[in-house]
C-alpha cells in the first residue's frame, strides 16, 4: 500500500508540497487536470488555495479529491525538482 498524504501546501503553476505518512515530501503537478470535468474549478488560484488533506488525500470544498496512490505514484520526490 502506498503511503498516505499527512499534509499539503499548496505553490504556485498549481502544484502541491504533500508530505506522506512516510515522512516523504513529494511534489504533484495539477496542470493537468484543470481542462477536466470538475477540476475546471481549480484554474481559480484562490480555489486551489483551498487544499487540505482528508481520509489521507487532498481535497477541496466542493468535493474534488485525487486518489492518494495516484498523488503518490505520480509526484516528484523533491530530492528531484529542478534536476
């Protein structure tokens, strides 16, 4: 089982500094999601502002949530941004 998300902080370009219940800090790019369905929402920086972790992913107010394997599997350890 993958780790879990402990905390999320989000950044600017609509990434987020999640740290996982292994002690990890991990990096997840959003960009990609926002032409989708009900991410559409997030393109309001004010709105993605509005992260927070819950049952171990992040999600926001109106009920948009990542899978957590997916935060996980998908994000770059930050020991790798800008390499």
């Amino acid at each position: 089982m993958t780790p879990r998300v402990k905390s999320v902080v989000p950044q600017k370009h609509y990434k987020l500094l999640l740290t996982f219940t292994n002690a990890e800090q991990r990096v997840y790019d959003c960009s990609g999601l926002l032409s989708f369905g009900v991410f559409q929402e997030l393109r309001d920086e004010h709105y993605f502002n509005r992260a927070m972790v819950a049952d171990g992913t992040v999600v926001w107010p109106h009920e948009q949530d990542i899978c957590p394997d997916t935060l996980y599997l998908e994000s770059a350890s930050l020991s790798l941004e800008g390499t």
